[in-house]
C-alpha cells in the first residue's frame, strides 16, 4: 500500500470523546492475557465489553489506531530493523521514490527536511526503514536499492536503545474531559 | 526449524495485522492455529517476558491523536557520555524514541537521535532547545528534521 503525500493532510485530526480518549491512553500497553481480554480491560475503564469492543472497531475504521494487537520488535526473532536515508536530488524524485518503495523490505518511507541546516547541498532527505527477516538481509537489501537507484544508501543501524516512555496522551480536541 | 518455533510464527502471522476483536480473541486465534487457547497464551506471555512482543495493545495514529508535527532531533555528542546523554534525553515525556547511531562523515556527524513529537513545528523547535538546554556543552552540533510528505507506511510484516 503507497501513501501519497495527500496522506499527511488528509490524517486529520480526529474527533474523540471522553471514552475514546480514555481507551487510547489507557490501552498503549498492558492489554490481558486471559480468557475475556477485552471484558477485563473494560472493567478498568468503566465500560461494557461490548462497548469497548466497538470502540476500538470505530477508532480501527476511523485510521485513529492503526493496529490494535501485539508489536514484535523483529530483532528478537532473528531479524533486523534499521534506519537508513538517501541524499535524493529533487529532479530525480519521482522515479527513485518509485523505485524505493518497491521494495517489501521497505516498511516505512518519509521524506524529511532540516529545519536547522539551509546550507547543505545534498541533506539527506529520503528515511526510510528497512525491516528483513535476516540480519544478512539489511546489506542485501542496501546493495539493491542502490543498485536499483544509482545512488548511496546510508544506513544508521541502532547501536543502542534508550528507555522511554512508550505513551502518547491524546491531544486531539473532542468532548470535555 | 523446530514445531516450538512453528508455532510462535504462525502466532506471529496470525496477530500482526491486529487481535481479533471478539470477547476471546486468543480461542479464536487456537481455533484458526489448531492449538488450546492455553497454548497460545502461553506463547504470547513468554513472547512478552523475552520481548520479541514490546507491549499489545492499542497503536495509535500520531496525527489523529494530535501530534501533527515530528521531529527526528539528531545531536553530535562525545561518544564517551553518549549513554548518559542518551537517558537523560529518552527520559523526557516528549521524546518517543532515543537511539545511538552511528555517524556518516563527513556530512552526518551526528550520532544520538531523538524523535520529538507535538502539535505544531513550533512545539517541537521549543521542546528540541529544551533538549539542547539540558544537554550544555556536550551538544557539539544539531539539527531537527521535520516529516513532510509520508512516503510509505506498511509496517513490519514477515512473509506467510
């Protein structure tokens, strides 16, 4: 599935009540594993699993949640997760999006621009995260992409992970409270 | 491959798209597994206990729920306190994710990177000098780039 740039604007901003606030910032984490999941996550909102239930559905339909489920961290499978950007000249563009993208290894694409450096010549300014089965997979996946685009790809393999909190409060506007 | 590890993989395949929305969501997963329910919470706790599961949950929709604007904060800072450094920055409430990477020289020299999430370009500038603030003289140089344009976004999927 490709996202256009309309995507950006068209993620507008939802509109979410009370409830549907209280599910997103209660549920980031921590969802049971017990026989009725949802009937014991809705107690401790105050809610019916039935209603929690459709909750999430409408949030899942309304592209406020993207998933609702587990989130595997694919380096403790044997695979390997990595950063890496390209320098893409704007004439250029087109085709070397097209040509990235196209890659299932390609999990995610952004493009990005420094707010801070006007100055460089060639920022890098394609990011994009390559997620492959194998660690040996990354480089393969490199190799052909520059291949592929005629240009450098540079990868930023993780060294280290730091602790953070993994919860983003709702902060879309909606209903009081 | 062993069947133990099968198993887990089918799990994996059957759950990354999302949990069944049904009041027993791990049944219906044995169901379509051939497994007991048992099993498959079994799986999924230990999955948990050795992370290869971060959290289950809900994954939200950055710009639905308000944070329009990201910022990916990328800092040069002296490899021997980068740890330090690195908690220190992973620990404020707007920074979604803190990674040591390594620099591309001559053009990249940055190697901590931070992503700041808010609503407006403005919260996120205001919040990355809050970052430069705490981080003194140990920040050799910055720089903060914005998403502008979403290029792709399937997510991690593994081949069935």
């Amino acid at each position: 599935m490709r996202e256009t740039g309309a995507a950006m604007a068209d993620a507008a901003i939802a509109v979410l009540d009370a409830i549907d606030r209280r599910i997103i910032d209660a549920l980031q984490g921590d969802f049971p594993i017990c026989d009725r999941p949802y009937a014991a996550a809705a107690e401790k909102l105050g809610i019916g699993e039935d209603e929690l239930l459709a909750r999430l559905q409408s949030l899942l339909e309304r592209k406020v949640l993207t998933r609702f489920g587990p989130m595997f961290q694919i380096e403790r499978m044997g695979g390997a997760f990595v950063l890496a950007a390209m320098a893409v000249p704007e004439a250029d563009w087109a085709r070397v999006n097209a040509a990235v993208n196209a890659f299932p290894e390609v999990a995610h694409n952004y493009r990005r621009e420094s707010a801070l450096r006007r100055d460089l010549a060639a920022p890098l300014n394609m990011w994009f995260v390559l997620a492959t089965e194998t660690k040996a997979g990354i480089a393969e996946a490199v190799a052909k992409i520059e291949a592929a685009t005629g240009l450098p790809v540079h990868p930023f393999p993780k060294l280290k992970e730091y602790f953070v909190e993994m919860k983003l409060v709702v902060r879309a506007p909606g209903a009081a409270a | 491959m062993t069947a133990a590890d099968d198993l887990d993989r089918r799990l994996i395949l059957a759950t990354q798209a999302g949990l069944p929305l049904v009041p027993q969501p791990y049944h219906t997963l044995a169901e379509q597994l051939g497994c007991t329910a048992e099993e498959v919470m079994t799986r999924l706790s230990a999955m948990l206990a050795r992370g290869t599961i971060r959290r289950i949950g809900a994954v939200p929709n950055h710009y639905a729920i308000g944070y329009t604007a990201n910022g990916m904060s990328v800092w040069d800072v002296p490899d021997e306190c980068i740890d330090e450094l690195g908690a220190q920055v992973g620990a404020l409430a707007f920074v979604t994710h803190a990674y040591h990477r390594p620099r591309a020289l001559p053009d990249w020299p940055y190697n901590l990177f931070a992503m700041v999430h808010g609503a407006s370009r403005e919260e996120v500038l205001a919040k990355v000098d809050e970052i430069r603030g705490g981080l003194g003289a140990a920040c050799r140089c910055h720089d903060v780039l914005f998403s502008t344009e979403i290029l792709k976004k399937t997510g991690l999927r593994i081949a069935g």
